[in-house]
C-alpha cells in the first residue's frame, strides 16, 4: 500500500481506488452495444423474455382484500406461471393471477391464487417482517432501475401479513429467512382474504417507496413467485429454472405500460423519543461503566431522502436500538471467533450496497457491527450521527457512510467512513471497489484503513468466478496485511461446485470487517451431486464431500477438514442431514479457553465425528428438527445435541424452542496458568436454551418474549420482552424489557458478559409531506 500514500493521507487510497476502478470499468465494458445485444447477453438462455402490461387508471382501486372493484377488470391477467418446484418448467398445479393498474402517485396489485383445497392453504403469521416459509405467499419482485442485479421485495401471505426486503447483486439467502435482505422498511398496503376458490390479495406500492422518480415511458424488471406450502410447491412466472430463483434478478421478466406518473421523491422524517432505566450489577465497577440504576431520557432523528431515482440519502443523529432484536446465545466450540448477524435498523437498510465478501462461511471486509457495539462486552456505544448514499447511478452502484460514536466505557470516541462503488457489466457481473477509514482516541491503535478490490463474473448462467485483492493498514505493522482469494462457484441441476483460494497474511486486520482467522493460504474444494429419483415420497438426494486445507504462511498446517454427507428432501418438506464422517486436524498455538477455567493445552489434534439430521414437514401445526453429531473430540470426546421445536396454535400464537447439550469427555486440561486440572474438570455440560413466545392482537400489534439460559460462564438466564404497536404506517410504539445481554460478543473464547436490565419506552413517528 507504499505506492497509494496511505502512510501520509490515508483517505486518498479511496479516491486513488475510485480513478483506477473508473478506468478499468471502461476498458472492461468497452463500448456500449446496441439494445438488442444488450438485452440478449443480459437474458442469458432466458428463452422467453416475459412481459406483461400495467393498465393506467385515475382513481385507486380499492384495496381490500376482493377483487369486485370494476377497475381491476381493466387490466390484463397475468397467469402463465411454471413451476420451480417440483417439477422444473411444467404447469403449476394451482393457477395463479395478477393483475397490474397504476395510478399517477402508486402501483396496485390484484392477486388471485387459486387452490382446489382452499381448506389446506396455510396461514399462521401476523407479524409483520418475519419470514413467511412455513404459509403459503406470494412475492412482488420490482427492479425499478431495470438494471437486472438489484430489487425489492413485497412479500404477503393470506392474511395480509407484510414482508419487504431488497435483494443486491442476486445475493440468495437461507431459504428458512426468505427471499433478500428484510432489513429494508417500505411503506405500502395490503390485503387478503381466504376465499371458496383460494385466497385473493390487494397490494399498493406508491412510487416514492420505490423512490422512483423517472415519469415517461417506464420499464420495470418484474417477477412474481408463488409458494404453496402443503405442496411444498414453488411457481414462478420468469426465472423458473431450478438454478435461478427469485434472486435471480437478470431472469425476471418486464413491466411495460406506466407513464405519465407524478415524482416519487422520497422524503421520511422520523424523530423517536425515549424513557426508561438500566441498572447494571455491582461487579462492572472498574470496567468503565458504572453499577446502580440510572435514568434513560433521549431523542433522536432519522432522515431519508430521495436524491433522485434509486438514490436515497439516510440521517441518523443521536441514535439508540432499543428496539433492535436480541441475539441468540451460542457456545462456541471453536478457538476461532463467531458470528452474529447485524439487527440495527439503520445499518440493515440497503446493506447489500457494502458487501464486500472476503471468502469463508462469513468473513467481510465491511462488517456495521463492528460500529456503536463493543466486540467484547456487547454492550451498545453512544452514535451520535451517521449518514450514508445508497442506490445506482446509471451502471454504477454507490455506497457511502460516515459514523461517529462517542466515548462509552472501554471504548473512545471513534468516525467510521466507509465507500463502496460497483460498475455492472453483463447479467449479475460487476466490478468494484471499497475503502474503509477508521479514526479512534485510542493512543494505541489511533486508526485502522482497508482497501480492496473485487470482481464477479457470470458465465454461461450457472458459473460465478469472484475474485479479490484486499490490504489493511494498523499502527506497528509494515508488512502481511493483505488478504488476496479467488473463487469458482458452478450450480447446475445435478452438480453445484464450490472451489476457492486464498492468502491471508499474519497481520491483515479489517477492524470495521469480520474475519475468521488470519495467516492462512486456505485452499477449499465442496462438490455435491443432486439426484431426483423416482422414488415416492422422496424429492431430492444430495451427495457431498469437501475438503478444507488450511496451513499458516509459512505452510505449517493449523486446520484441515474433510467430510462426507448426505442429503434427502421429502416431498412435504422434511429432511434428513447426516455427515458420514467428518475427520479434522486442529493446531492449537495458543492453549483453548473452552469453558470457564478449563483449557485445551497447545498441541496438534486429531478427531473424527458423525452426524444424524431429521426436520419434520413443514405445513404442521408442531415442526421439529434433531441434531446429534458424536465421536471424539480434541483429546477426549463430545456429543452435541440440538433440538429445535415450533407450535403454531393459531396464527396469533406461536411458541417456539431450541436447546443445545453439549457433553465434553476430554483428556489432559489445563488452567490459565497451565497447570494440569484434575481429570473430573475435564468431563462437563454446557446447556444452552432458548423458549420464544409471540402473541399477535393484530397485524399491527404484537408481543414477544424471549427466554434464554446459559449454564457455561454466564451461569444465568436472561430475558427480552417486547411490544410493538404499529400505530400508524412507519410509526411504532415500543415497550421493552431486558434481562441479560442484548448483543453477543464477537471475540474467539467464551467470556462472561455483564447482566443489565433495562426498561424503555420508545415511540417513533413517521412524517411524509
């Protein structure tokens, strides 16, 4: 990084990166090709481009939940959906109908799905923004800027239930999460009725949640998918290849028609208030916060604004996620750090924009939660504001943030800034830079700076090639601060090939990103076949095996893994998951805190273990799912057992339960100071549960309670009780209680966190001129 003159300005390396990239994208585009050739690369073996046709009408519909409004007989019905699932390209075995009206300031949706067992159709969830996988739903895929990489999602079922999201460069998600990423908010309306013949919805979408602006001659990217879930049955109406999906945005098909509309300039002024208390416990003295009860009183303001289409501004100032959910406790069983996925509002929204993958299950180069939460305790730090650009201009996608945080317990003052730019080349490909500026009153570790580039290329449909080059830039370190990989991912009907490597150096540290381990040439090789017999009952059989070899820089190996496993999906959603056998080498350089005083002394280790998978169908009342993986472990042995259980009794209640029993049987353990225990400290049970109630009173008023126990180092239980009361459209009413830890710590070892209790109450209000 000598050459970019970070060591003397270190902001420069983003514009320094920004020149490079605008003269790579130009040579890597080269001219523009002519509209025709255009769109044929862009659709790929679509064979088909499917368009329909949005009717133009001058007053609304009306939006409840039937379809008797003569206004929706104007419009053409779309109906030629295929089917994804099971049975790739044949007709769906239920029809389904949308039609599309637009007025000057909104879009509206008629939805008929048809069901010839109206009485089986499933619908249990009122609560709004939680996925939607075990009912059956429709989703509304929009790509406003028609730029066939991003779009967003609404999402309803039959009960008018609402889900949005945004779905950024084709990113898939868990298919138990839903279709893209649901931190985004739009405001629209809904609504829907089980009928005789199936269920019918009513959707409007006015243009400013789209933030669309453009008013003549407008084509949109449009899909529409449709999951009957007692059928376990997906149709789509473009993009139904098994490979593609609804993230497959450069698949979907056109919306053509709407014209003559007024600005859809977004503008949401949201100020908050808050009162309350928190109380932390007499052993947090000296740690930089102080024990005893105080008072909580404060305000906030939020901002989104529409700088023109498909760019949006947001503003943040003085903010707190009181009402942000808790994270789920794990254990962890490695000596590597875990996980925790972001839940804050304002880093959730249009958080595709920064994502800047760097290799392994989760490792980013821009991880927000490592801004306003201390990676140690959990504990949230004071943000005093923040602001961020998300969205496309023409063929290049932009994000950028600015954050400042103030001192709070252990932490100092610290600004974040943060820019990202992609240009799009052809159907999901892109190029891109980042570059991240942390500045902190810490005197020991004053700024930490991240620059890197990446690319990612799609041929012939089904292969994905990305590739990166990445470098930090720390107080005390001049060299081995890069981390440069490369990765071929091809999926297939039959064969999904994942194949990647990659050089961490010894010192690449990402402050502002997550990573797993450092100093690592990471070699990983998964192929797994698919196979669909004609055996009854049965959907899916999978085949894996892969391998991960991982030695250190210097080519003395620290961990490597290979594993056998087998898959089978049933036709009414259950499935078995079993590891065949799964054989792991670990190097140990440091001795392993695994549970309170108990450690794993250095060494080099070798074991072997197996695993038994069942998930009951999915369209039941009671769904369950079994884990148990055994063999031996370290020096000794583990059974690790999980249970996981969900009753819907209606579709306002529901419980949910999971359970995690881990039994160590190990060997020779040591101390901090590495004094050999006694060999009964070496055979122990950590227990992890978690017991989740949701009672709704309606789409708009909810109550949830989480319950969690730990019985490693926190020894506790905690407890997280939250109502929420959606007064009116964007606006909400908060009253929550916590027991415990609101946010996990991300450090390797398992440490003990601070218990707080805090109470608040904390009321939003949306405007919109």
């Amino acid at each position: 990084m000598r050459r970019l003159g970070l060591q003397k300005t270190p902001r420069k390396a983003c514009l320094f990166l920004l020149a490079i990239f605008s003269i790579l994208s130009r040579h890597l585009v080269g001219q523009e090709q002519s509209g025709s050739q255009r769109k044929e690369r862009q659709l790929g073996v679509q064979e088909v481009l499917r368009t329909a046709q949005a009717t133009r009408v001058e007053d609304p519909p009306k939006l409840d939940g039937a379809l008797d409004d003569p206004l929706w007989q104007k419009a053409t019905p779309i109906s030629n959906f295929l089917q994804r699932e099971p049975f790739e390209g044949q007709p769906p075995t239920e029809r389904t109908e949308v039609r599309v009206l637009y007025t000057k300031r909104a879009v509206y949706f008629g939805i008929k799905c048809f069901d010839s067992q109206s009485k089986g159709i499933v619908a249990t969830e009122l609560r709004r923004d939680v996925p939607q996988e075990l009912d059956d739903y429709l989703e509304i895929i929009i790509d406003s800027s028609h730029h066939r990489r991003n779009a967003y999602v609404f999402q309803i079922n039959p009960l008018g239930t609402q889900r949005d999201a945004l779905i950024t460069e084709e990113q898939r998600t868990e298919q138990s999460q839903g279709d893209g990423d649901s931190g985004w908010d739009g405001i629209w309306t809904s609504e829907a009725r089980i009928t005789k013949e199936g269920w019918i919805a009513t959707v409007g979408i006015p243009f400013s949640t789209l933030n669309f602006m453009q008013s003549r001659d407008v084509i949109w990217g449009i899909n529409f998918k449709r999951f009957i879930r007692r059928k376990n049955e997906e149709d789509m109406w473009s993009g139904w290849r098994r490979a593609y999906g609804a993230a497959r945005i450069s698949q979907a098909g056109e919306l053509h028609g709407i014209s003559e509309i007024s600005s859809g300039r977004l503008l949401i002024v949201k100020p908050y208030g808050l009162i309350g208390f928190s109380h932390f416990p007499s052993n947090t003295a000296g740690t930089g916060f102080t024990p005893g009860t105080s008072a909580l009183h404060t305000g906030g303001l939020d901002v989104k604004l529409g700088l023109r289409s498909n760019l949006v501004a947001n503003f943040t100032a003085n903010t707190d996620f009181a009402d942000a959910d808790v994270d789920t406790q794990k254990f962890n069983l490695t000596p590597y750090k875990l996980f925790f996925p972001e839940k804050r509002q304002f880093f959730l929204e249009n958080a595709g924009v920064f994502d800047f993958s760097i290799g392994g299950d989760s490792d980013l180069l821009f991880f927000s939660r490592q801004i306003g939460i201390d990676p140690i305790t959990g504990e949230e730090v004071p943000i005093n504001g923040g602001a961020k650009v998300t969205g496309s201009l023409g063929n290049f996608e932009l994000g950028l943030m600015d954050v400042d945080t103030r001192s709070s317990g252990p932490n100092p003052y610290a600004n974040y800034a943060v820019a990202r730019v992609k240009r799009s080349l052809w159907g999901g490909s892109y190029v891109g830079v980042m570059g991240i500026d942390k500045r902190s009153g810490n005197p020991f570790d004053s700024f930490n700076q991240t620059a890197g580039a990446d690319t990612r290329l799609v041929f012939f449909r089904n292969l994905v090639v990305h590739g990166f080059a990445t470098q930090t830039r720390s107080p005390m370190f001049s060299s081995g601060q890069t981390d440069v990989g490369a990765s071929l991912n091809f999926q297939s009907d039959w064969l999904e090939l994942i194949a990647s490597r990659r050089k961490i150096g010894p010192n690449f540290n990402p402050e502002v990103g997550f990573i797993e381990r450092a100093d690592c040439i990471c070699d990983y090789l998964d192929p797994t076949f698919k196979l669909r017999p004609k055996l009854r009952g049965i959907r899916e059989i999978q085949f894996e095996g892969f391998i991960f070899h991982a030695p250190d820089t210097k080519h003395v190996l620290q961990t490597q893994e290979w594993q056998t496993t087998f898959r089978a999906e049933f036709n009414n959603g259950s499935y078995t998951d079993d590891d065949i056998v799964d054989v792991f080498t670990q190097r140990l350089v440091d001795p392993f805190n695994i549970y309170k005083n108990v450690f794993i002394p250095v060494g080099e280790y070798h074991w072997t273990r197996h695993q038994l998978t069942y998930g009951s169908p999915q369209d039941r009342k009671l769904t369950a799912s079994f884990f148990e993986r055994f063999g031996t472990y370290y020096n000794g042995d583990l059974n690790e057992t999980r249970v996981r259980a969900m009753y819907r009794a209606s579709e306002r209640l529901s419980f949910s339960f999971a359970e995690q029993w881990n039994r160590f049987r190990l060997g020779v353990v040591t101390d901090a100071l590495g004094t050999v225990l006694p060999s009964s400290a070496a055979n122990f049970s950590v227990v992890f549960g978690s017991f989740q109630t949701n009672y709704s009173f309606s789409r708009f008023l909810t109550l949830s309670t989480l319950l969690q126990m730990d019985t490693a180092n926190n020894q506790g239980a905690s407890a997280n009780i939250r109502l929420r009361w959606n007064y009116r459209p964007d606006s909400d009413l908060f009253v929550i209680y916590t027991a415990g830890q609101r946010f996990a710590s991300l450090v390797a070892a398992n440490p003990p966190q601070f218990y707080e209790n805090r109470f608040a109450i904390k009321v939003t209000y949306s405007w919109r001129p």
